[in-house]
C-alpha cells in the first residue's frame, strides 16, 4: 500500500525527533526517482531515502546501499549546491496531506543564513520532490509540470508553491465525530471519502475492529457497534496527538500491508511482525520491490536481445521451410533429364519444348519438357540433373540448419526464463555476461585500470533436504553448466525437467544412497524452478552426473542424458 495522510503523520513524528538538528554532507541520486540525504547527526549518520517512484513513493531512513552514477543528475547537483551543507531545523506536514516539509538552514555565498524546504509530495504518478526558498518561490523540481502535463497546478522554477487542490473532506480532529448510521454505504468507503488522510486500509481497519468484518454498511451497525466505531476513531486520534506508535507489517508468505499500527482485518492466518522504528518497517516492506523494480530495469537490454533474436531466427526457420518446400519440388528435376536422356533420340537442339512419353509410370503417359534451345538434348538433360543436385544439395542443408536453429531459440526460451527468475542486479549481470559469450550482445568495455576477472565461480544457491542431503540449485545456464559439469561429482543425482527449460539441480549423494524423500524434494525444486513450475504435474528426468554429456559448441545449460528416470510432481 502506498503512504496515507495518517501514516505520513506517524513517519514525520519519527523523522523529526530523530534527524531535526542534523547536518547534511552528502546528496546523491541512485536513480532517476530517488534522492538520498547523507545526514549527521549527534549520535549517527544517517541515510534519508526520498522516493518518487509511483510504485513506492515514501520518505525514510535506509540502511541499503545504493550504486550511484558517475555523473550525477542535474537535480542531484542543485541540490547539492543549494543544501550541502546545511542543517535540518524542522520535519513538518501540513495537515494531513500525503506531504512532507523538510526546512534547512543554509548559508548564502554572502554567509547570510536562509531557509529552505525540500518537500516530499507522496500522491502516486503524481509524486514529486520540490526545492523552495523561504518565501515559498519555487527553484526547482524533480519532475516539472507546466499546462501540458496539469491544467490545475504548475510546479515550474520561479513561480509559488501551491498545495495540491484540496479534496471535500473533512480535518480529523477527534472532535463532535458524527456518523451518518442511516446511511446504506458501505462505512469503510464511507470514513475514507469523509476525513483528510484516511485510506482504504485505515478505514476497514476501524470497521473491523467494530463489527468483526469489513465490507459492514452504515445502517447495518448496531448500538454497541456504533459505539465501538466512535471509540475507535478517538483511540486512532490519541494515538495521532500522543505520538504512540507499533509499526508493522502484516503478511501471508509476502509482504500484505505495512502501517503505524497493527492491523488485524486480515485474520489469524496472517502473520503481525512489529518494528521499533517506522522507517524500518516502510524499508523492510519495499526491500524486496525495490530490488526487483531495479532488476527490471537492468534487464531491459538483455529483455530486447533477447527478443530481437528470438524474432530473427523465427522469421529465418520459416524462409527455411519455404525453401524446403521449394527443394522437394525441384525433385522432379531428375525425372525431367531421365525423360530426356530415355528419348534423346526424338530430341533437336534449337526446341524449345517437347512431349514425351514416361514409360516409368503405369499406364504410361505424356508428359511436357521445356527445353533450353540453345542446348543440345544431352546438355539439357544435364542442366536438369545440375538443378538437381543443387536441390539435394541444399535440401541436406537446410534439414541441419533448421533443427540447429530450433535448439537455438529453445536455449533463448531458457534464457528468458533465468531472466524472469533473476532477483538481483549480481544475476542480471551473470545472463547478460552469458549472452555477451554467445554473441547475443555486445560485451561492455572494460574500464581503464581494472584488472583481469578471476576465472568464474558463481556462489550456487544450496538448501538441505529434509535426510541432510544438501541439493543445489543453478539460478542461470552459467550456473547450469559450472555446477553439472564442474562442481558436481560423477556419483551426485541431477535433475531437469523434461521438455521444459530449466535449472539444473543437483543432489549431493557424497557417496551416500539418497533416499526417496530426498529425490522427490529435488525434483519439486527442478520443477518450481522452470517454466513449467506454474502449477500441473510437471515431468522431471533424473540421472547420475556420470550420465551427463555436453555436446561441441553447444550453447551454455544445455546438456545430453542417457540413462534416466521420471519423476512426476503435483504442483
């Protein structure tokens, strides 16, 4: 979920008493969306991550580490020219607007002290970060927005800030609540088109805790319920004003909701993990989408290669087709200078065609020859076995070209599938190196004074099967081929799905009989970690190492396997 007016609250009350007095050394921007403030203060330094990026915008401290240009943005060196250093005064949020004010004290070229406000507008596509000087003028902004973008509102350097157009609803004061019970609305929906700051989330939340479900409708509350839904809506206000916070995260296998406070509409299948600071939970909750949002766009060049190539040799496998086609024709070829050379005596140089009789078939029929005039009948025989032969020729061709072209874009399939599998920037760079050896994209220059890469040796992911055995997991076909043809011994079990790509899997037997348990959680593993693992039963083939055979020239991860079983996995 994204930041509402409410949490933005509970974050800058955080913010405030940790950083205000702070002093800022360093700005970077990692990334066109981002901004971190390097700030100092008299117990730490501290990392202020702001983020406008619509799938996560939010403010918080971090403790990630971000790889950082090496020229720095426009908006990164404004920044730095107006803010660095400085000292942050204050953290503050006008009313309970999805915005937070960042207000430092910095020093002029002349020594003179001003202030200025980096605001943080949370509001999804729309989010921004604003530089202001003390009058509220306008220097800059991450995203400018003139009339082209917003008929309602321009942030453009030089002109006033202005608050976003303010909504129908009403300040959340705590104060002579009134609820419409009359009403047939749903009461979710209903508190979160009535107060400033309320979100879809807060608003079940409250609902939930008064009447145990939350779709509930207004006029459908009883006495006692209503009573509970007052309550709750002053104990939240209370806990706004006295600053008593227990952030969490809710989840169920994956990250659900994160809030300054628990939520249990969810119920007890869910898991409430509570955090010290809110800053932490907000970073613990985007971690993981922040990493995959970086791999995604990593991966945008090898996702085009990839593509392009798979595109290319498609259009080239059916232009082969055709000329098989076109071959199997030319066949007849050598029925034509069979029929010539069996009548070359009715034949003249100087025809242009001639029709003669094919005592091969039954009954025997005529049939018409077109002829080369300005050839003799014995060398128009020839031209037609020429054209033969040509035929032969390329038809032995294409009939190799074409299966090595499909084994070509089966090994892009599998490349595609370690892409959509990639979760970090480190196995990004393993496929694109992968696809630079196969000459599928062109290898990065290397920078002046690197040194020579040590010889490759991928970290293989490893769990341990429930008899102890451990069992190891290629995440690419890099991977693939270090840890079957490597790492693994000849006694080690291997797995793959069968028709399907894949990692390679392997069980380390150490010399051991690996028992059927152990056999069956490797195949499950093959087969979640393939592109058959969306559900079904899934054929996985197993077999000793010793039975694994790399083929010549064959493309990385692709191997040849004698003497297998089959196991079948429910997904």
């Amino acid at each position: 979920m994204a930041l509402d007016g409410l949490a933005v609250h509970a974050l800058v009350s955080e913010l405030s008493a940790s950083l205000t007095g702070g002093k800022v050394d360093k700005i970077f921007q990692p990334e066109r969306d981002k901004i971190i403030l390097n700030i100092r203060t008299q117990s730490k330094n501290v990392k202020l991550l702001m983020s406008v990026n619509p799938q996560g915008a939010r403010v918080n401290v971090t403790e990630n580490s971000y790889e950082n240009p090496i020229v720095a943005p426009n908006f990164c060196m404004l920044l730095r020219k107006h803010l660095q250093p400085s000292r942050l005064v204050s953290v503050s949020q006008p009313g309970f607007e999805r915005i937070t004010v960042f207000t430092f004290e910095c020093q002029t070229e002349l020594l003179d002290v001003v202030k200025k406000n980096l605001i943080v507008e949370i509001m999804g596509h729309f989010s921004n970060i604003i530089l202001t000087d003390e009058n509220d003028i306008i220097i800059d902004a991450l995203r400018q927005v003139d009339y082209t973008t917003s008929s309602k509102r321009r942030v453009l350097p030089s002109l006033p800030y202005e608050l976003p157009p303010k909504q129908d609803k009403e300040e959340f004061d705590g104060r002579g609540l009134s609820i419409d019970f009359t009403s047939d609305a749903r009461a979710d929906k209903y508190l979160t088109d009535k107060y400033i700051g309320f979100s879809p989330l807060i608003s079940r939340e409250l609902v939930y805790f008064a009447t145990g479900q939350t779709d509930t409708c207004l006029d459908c509350f009883t006495q006692p319920q209503r009573e509970k839904l007052l309550f709750a809506l002053k104990l939240l206000k209370e806990e706004l004003d006295s600053n008593r916070y227990s952030p969490c995260i809710v989840s169920d296998g994956k990250p659900l909701e994160f809030y300054f406070r628990p939520i249990k509409q969810y119920g007890v299948k869910s898991l409430i993990k509570e955090y010290p600071a809110f800053s932490e939970a907000i970073e613990d909750f985007y971690k993981e989408k922040d990493e995959q949002e970086h791999v995604k766009r990593l991966s945008g060049d090898i996702l085009k290669a990839i593509t392009n190539a798979q595109s290319r040799i498609s259009k080239k496998i059916e232009a082969q087709r055709a000329d098989i086609a076109e071959c199997e024709k030319a066949m007849r070829f050598k029925d034509m200078g069979d029929l010539i050379t069996a009548n070359i005596y009715l034949l003249k140089q100087g025809m242009d065609s001639a029709i003669l009789t094919d005592y091969t078939k039954d009954p025997p029929s005529e049939t018409s020859v077109e002829l080369d005039k300005s050839l003799s009948p014995a060398k128009n025989a020839q031209r037609y076995y020429k054209k033969y032969k040509k035929a032969v020729t390329a038809l032995e061709i294409l009939n190799r070209q074409i299966p090595e072209s499909e084994n070509e874009l089966i090994y892009l399939d599998s490349v595609f599938e370690e892409l959509v599998r990639a979760k970090s920037a480190a196995d990004v760079d393993e496929i694109r190196s992968e696809l630079s050896d196969s000459g599928y994209m062109k290898r990065s220059p290397a920078k002046k004074g690197t040194k020579k890469p040590k010889a490759y040796a991928p970290k293989i992911q490893s769990v341990v099967s429930a008899d102890g055995f451990t069992v190891y997991i290629g995440k690419n076909n890099l991977q693939n081929d270090y840890l079957t043809l490597r790492m693994a011994d000849k006694r080690d079990i291997w797995f793959h799905t069968k028709e399907y790509p894949g990692s390679h899997v392997v069980v380390s037997a150490n010399g051991m009989h690996v028992p059927d348990t152990t056999l069956n959680e490797a195949a499950t593993l093959a087969a979640k970690n393939s592109k058959a693992g969306t559900g079904g039963t899934v054929a996985v083939d197993y077999t000793e190492i010793k039975n694994i055979k790399k083929q010549p020239g064959a493309k990385p991860g692709m191997v040849i396997y004698t003497s297998y079983k089959t196991a079948y996995i429910k997904l």
